[in-house]
C-alpha cells in the first residue's frame, strides 16, 4: 500500500521523521472506510494559516497539527476522532496553552451576516431613493409641510373636473343634436 503523496503545508508541520521501519511497525493496519475517515479527519483539522495572525497560540497549534500529522502517518484513528471532537480538551491533556477554535467559527457567522446586512440597507436606501423620486412621495411631503396644500389641491382638482364636466356635457348636447339632425332622431343616451 503506497502512502498518499505529502503536501508542502503537511510537511511543514510534521513530527521529527524516525526510521521507516519503526513507523511500519507502529502503523495500524485500517479498513478503506478508517483510511477515509483518516483523511476526512485531518483536512478537518489541518489549517496551516489557523492562529498566523497570533504567534502566541501558533506554537501549541504547531504541536497540534504535529500530534494529528503522527496520528494520521500511523493509523491512530482513535486520537484522530479525540482531536476532531475536542480539540481543546486534548490540548489542555497535552499541557499546551489553550486555544479557542469557536471564535473563528463565531467570526465567520458574524461576517456573513454582516453582508446579508449590508445587502439589506443597500436595498432599503435603494427603495427609499426611488420613492423620494415619485410623485406621490412629493405630495406626501408637500401636505406634510403644508397641511392646507393637500385640501387646496383637492379643491383645485374638483373646481378642474366641474369645468371638465361642464365642457364635456355641452360637447355632448351638441353631439346629441347633430346626431338628431344627421338621422332625423333623438340620440339615444344623452340628454
């Protein structure tokens, strides 16, 4: 069985090398099921960046990845799932200073909501705008301003349409009596 091909971030990280002989004869012997769950495993817990930013916590995260780097070189599925279900506690076991593996977790969260967020006020000011450009916003502000504006305005619009009436009632007598005269008949409707 060849052993899948190292990557540079994995070598990085790796426990001191011992003989080939001495890591055969401590490698377990695993199922094609474990030797997935092996690999699944480690890229779970393998981030060669997590705590770049905190040289504090990179020294016990460096001897973390080396403890799961060693259990993954030798088949210890059982520490694997021991990291992968607490990595703190068995850092803490270990001796090591604490890290928190939640916060990143919690940042993320707090990001991607922080763009839904951002989206939301990007489409609420968007919808804002495009009301304050209608002009039924202009006449709410108007009558807001000046709350007589609403009744004179309604006042001016029905004085318009009673002459509107009277012009359109007038067309429609003369219409009625061209009709009468066209066809000898009193138009039907009007009147």
């Amino acid at each position: 069985m060849r052993a899948a091909p190292v990557s540079e971030s994995e070598r990085k990280f790796r426990l001191p090398e011992r003989g080939a002989h001495t890591a055969l004869a401590e490698k377990q012997e695993l199922t094609a099921e474990e030797a997935a769950e092996v690999s699944q495993l480690w890229r779970k817990l393998f981030h060669p960046d997590r705590f770049a930013h905190e040289p504090e916590k990179q020294e016990t995260y460096h001897k973390l990845i080396a403890a799961i780097n060693h259990a993954k070189d030798h088949g210890d599925l059982a520490t694997l799932r021991r990291i992968a279900e607490d990595p703190h506690d068995f850092i803490l076991r270990q001796g090591w200073t604490a890290l928190d593996f939640g916060e990143e977790r919690e940042i993320a969260q707090l990001r991607r909501l922080w763009a839904r967020i951002e989206l939301e006020i990007l489409r609420v000011l968007e919808t804002g705008n495009a009301l304050k450009e209608s002009p039924d916003y202009e006449l709410h502000r108007l009558t807001t301003q000046t709350p007589a504006f609403f009744d004179e305005t309604v006042k001016r619009h029905i004085e318009g349409l009673a002459k509107e009436v009277v012009v359109l009632e007038s067309e429609a007598e003369e219409l009625a009596a061209e009709i009468e005269e066209l066809t000898g008949k009193a138009a039907p409707g009007i009147g």
